[in-house]
C-alpha cells in the first residue's frame, strides 16, 4: 500500500461528461413529458399516479448518478433505500388520509 492511499477511502469515480449529459437530456424529457401528461392527457385520477411514477424515475437518476450513490459503499445506499421507504409510507398515509375523508356530503 502507498503512502498516500487509505483503506477507508477508495479511489474516486470519474463518470465521462457524456453520461451527466444523457442524464440531464432525461430530466428534462421527464419534465417535459410531465408537463404534456398533465395538460393535454386526460386520464382522470391516473394523472397524479403517472406524475408520480415520473417523479420518482426523476429523483432515482438523481440520487444514483449525480449524488454518486452508485459508487458508493452500502451503507449510504441503505440510508437512500431508507429514505425512498420513508417516502413510500408519506405518501400511503396522505393517500389514506385523502380516501378516509367523506368529500361532497
């Protein structure tokens, strides 16, 4: 082991400019694509889910490429599933919360 290596740190990653760039061109399909669903597509009380669904692929490329987790140990990747959980029981109790209300009556 060199002097100026350190078993607790691996090398850094160096991801080609190409891949933020193709990462990038997808965030802004997604939004995009978001934008179109909601005012040009009807599909009722679908539209909020697709949404969603767009979001989420939306925050995943975020989360894996530009804040690295992809390279990183598993530990932080236990913390971003924790986290995308945590995320997934917001939104069952809010939609709970939105189906127990008596709207309308």
């Amino acid at each position: 082991m060199d002097n100026n290596e350190h078993p607790k740190h691996p090398e850094h990653h160096i991801v080609p400019v190409a891949t933020y760039v193709l990462i990038w061109l997808a965030l802004v399909v997604g939004t995009i694509s978001t934008y179109f669903i909601a005012e040009y597509v009807v599909i009722g009380p679908w539209n909020i889910v697709v949404a969603l669904l767009i979001a989420c692929t939306k925050m995943s490329l975020v989360i894996y490429f530009f804040m690295h987790v992809k390279f990183n140990d598993s530990l932080t990747r236990l913390f971003v599933v924790g986290g995308f959980i945590f995320f997934i029981i917001l939104i069952a109790l809010t939609l709970a919360d939105y189906k127990s209300r008596s709207w309308g009556v």
